[in-house]
C-alpha cells in the first residue's frame, strides 16, 4: 500500500475511533504511524520516532517514543483529533507489555483529553502501585483530581510530583492551583520558576506557560501586562491558539473589537472551540455587526452541543437564555466534574432559573478556595443580592473593581446592578 493509501486509510479509521468504534489492532497500529507530512521540526521527530517503531515493533517502548511525539503534536497545533493517534500508540504498546509504565501514563493523558477525568485518575492510580516515583502520573493524577473536584487531592498529588521532579511542569500546576486559592503573588513567583526552564527545543510547554503567565495579569485587570506576555508567547509558538483567544480577551477590554476578531478567526480556524467563537459574538457585537454576533452565537450552540456542555451552559446563563437546556448541560457535567468552575456555572444556571436558595448554596461551594476570578464574585455578589443579602453589593463591587471587563454581559450587568438597574432597560 502508498504511504497515500495508508494515511487516508489511517485517517478513515480515526475518524472510526471519534465516533467511539474500536479499532483492531492492524488498524490501531496505521492510526500510529499515520503520516506527518510536514517539514516542521516536530513532524520530523515523529517520522523519526514511527522509523524505529517499524525496525523494532516488538519493543513497547518504540510505540510509546511515537505516542509522546503525537502529544507534542497535538499540544503544538493546539489539535486535540492528535490524541486519537496518541490513544492507538498507547494500545499498541499495551499489546506488547500490558503493564508498560509509559503506555499507560499515555492512556491517562487521553482520558484527560477525552474529559474522562475518572478514567484518568484510576488509569494514574494503577500505574503509581507499580511505580509510585512516576513524576508524570502524579501530575495527571492531580489535574485528574482538581477536574473532578477534589481540590486537596489535587494539591496532595501535586506536591509528590513536584517532590518526584521539580522543574516547570511542576512549578506551572503549583502556580495554577495557588492562584485558585487567592495567593495570587505565590502564582506569579511559581509562574516565574516556571518559565526559568523554558526549552527553546521544545517551545510549545513555554507558550501554554506565557498564557498562563498572563491569566494571572488578565484576572487582575493588568491588561498591558497580559498582552506584553502573550506576546512572549506568540514568539515561542507563532499562532498558537490560546494565546490568540487571551489576547483577543485583552483586545475587547481595551474596546478594540477589530483586533479582537482578527485573533479570534485565526484561533478559530486551527482550533474551533465554543468560548473562541463566544468572544466573537461578543466582539462582533461591540462593533455592531448584528448579523456576525448571531452567526457566531449559533457555532457556540453548535460546537457546545458537540464537545463542551460546561461553556455552553455557562454561555446559555450569561445570555439569559435556554436555561432548561442549561440545565441539563450542567447537570451532566457535574456528574463526572467538579471544581470552583462547575460550581460557579451550576449556581449562575440556578440564579437564572430562579433556585435561588439553590444556587446560594452551589455560589458558596464556588467560593470556597477564594478564587480571584471576577466573574465568579459578580455571580456571588447577585444571587446574594436577589436573596436579600446585603453583603452582595460589595462582592460585585470588588468584581469590578478587580477586573472591569471581564465579559461583556456580564461587566454590563453588574455596572446596571450597582446603579440599580436592570440590565438592558
């Protein structure tokens, strides 16, 4: 068979996968070594990596090298499909050595990617009973655990793997989970250990890690200096994705819906998420455009309903609209998710619903850890507000305060609140 035939005959069969239907190992094994046809350095590495797979197919090892080099790949084009050839490496090596320690760390990180966090947690726990040094499982294990609400598990976990192998991996996780906890100086100071050991070999760790850099200064209303740092991160990894969507943020806090959208449809076309095509409804709104802001509110609906029922209930409650559906959205995802986030949504869907004693108490749980997040205090500070709490005015007070413009609906309905007004009248 060409090398033609066999990547549309590998492509034919992940689309298979997608679709939840299980290859047979001949097929898994074409989806592994599908074609990298590009001239970029890392499609090189994973020809390279897919050569000695070929001459040693025996070796579990071999399989897992390609695997790692599919990661990179997905991480760098900002391409989640990638994982599907990162899921067949996986299982090839798993045929050869059904306990193999970077087999299954692979199937873990595919199970995080898929948002089967329990998957992944049970996929990082077996293979910590046979290697409880393995830096990159306890990792998982902790991103698997803060996904799925488990906040000091996570933090447990995180602090074994930073124990196992300090370095920017770990140092960018503890900077995360500082950061949700208020402690916004320890974010930057870990955030900054992060950086230190940037790669320029490997430079897509070092743009996510930029982003995040800059979410820190974005929660904070520092808008200069979030775009001063994604624009360090756009040097490491030119269009990359998240870093066109933060900075597309920053755009429309600074007003400049033109230049929002110009990072936003570039974003979109590499990575079409449900919150990248949000912010241009927002941006197409801000500058006018109608008809753009609702063609782009349908690819939220669209895209939400296929991959992300977090976003699209949160974007159905910040609209004010379909809340039943919002409901059920939420209501499934918090059947295999936690956290301050899903919290935050389910309570915003509640207040819209009018369950406010409900939503109180899920606002509270979002509350819990202190999160600088200025769309997290404007919904405390409301529902309080509806249920008669006087304490709410100055946690929306301190929303805005903390960031003006974190989303166009919401800043506006919280500047209308405090004037004592509804929005839109």
């Amino acid at each position: 068979m060409s090398r033609f035939c066999t990547a549309v005959f590998a492509i034919a069969i992940a689309s298979r996968v997608l679709a939840g239907i299980q290859p047979t190992a001949d097929e898994a094994r074409a989806i592994c070594l599908t074609g990298a046809s590009g001239t970029v350095t890392i499609d090189a590495a994973i020809r390279a990596s897919q050569a000695r797979a070929r001459a040693l197919p025996g070796r579990p090892e071999s399989w897992v090298r390609v695997g790692w080099e599919w990661v990179r790949k997905a991480r760098l084009s900002a391409d989640p499909g990638f994982y599907v050839n990162v899921a067949s490496c996986a299982d090839e090596a798993l045929r050869q050595a059904p306990d193999d320690a970077g087999a299954l760390v692979l199937r873990a990180l595919v199970s995080m990617n898929d948002h089967r966090f329990d998957d992944a947690r049970r996929e990082a726990e077996r293979l910590l009973v046979v290697d409880p040094q393995n830096a990159v499982a306890l990792g998982t294990l902790s991103d698997a655990l803060l996904e799925l609400g488990r906040f000091d598990d996570a933090v447990a976990a995180a602090q074994r793997s930073a124990d196992v192998k300090p370095g920017s991996a770990a140092y960018a996780r503890a900077s995360y989970l500082r950061w949700l906890t208020g402690d916004r100086d320890g974010a930057k100071r870990f955030v900054r250990s992060a950086l230190e050991g940037r790669d320029r070999r490997d430079p897509e760790p070092a743009a996510w890690t930029f982003v995040e850099a800059a979410k820190i200064f974005w929660h904070e209303g520092d808008y200069a200096g979030a775009d001063a740092v994604l624009a360090e991160a756009l040097a490491w990894v030119p269009d990359y994705p998240p870093a066109l969507v933060a900075r597309a943020r920053v755009a429309l806090g600074r007003d400049e819906p033109d230049r929002a959208i110009a990072y936003l449809e570039k974003a979109y076309r590499a990575q079409p998420l449900p919150e990248t095509a949000w912010l241009l409804a927002d941006a197409c709104a801000l500058r006018g455009d109608v008809g753009g802001a609702e063609a782009e509110r349908r690819r939220v609906v669209e895209a939400g309903r296929r991959s992300d029922r977090l976003t699209l209930a949160l974007f159905y409650a910040t609209r004010n609209e379909s809340i039943d559906e919002a409901l059920r959205l939420i209501e499934e995802e918090r059947a295999g998710r936690g956290g301050v986030y899903v919290d935050d949504t389910y309570a915003w869907v509640l207040y819209r619903a009018g369950r406010l004693d409900d939503a109180r108490r899920a606002s509270e749980q979002a509350m819990r850890l202190g999160t600088p997040d200025a769309r997290i205090l404007y919904h405390a500070g409301a529902i309080r507000i509806a249920v008669g709490d006087p304490a709410g005015r100055a946690l929306v007070e301190r929303a805005l305060a903390l960031n003006p413009r974190f989303d166009a609906t919401g800043a506006a309905e919280a500047r209308a609140l405090l004037d004592g007004r509804r929005h839109g009248s």
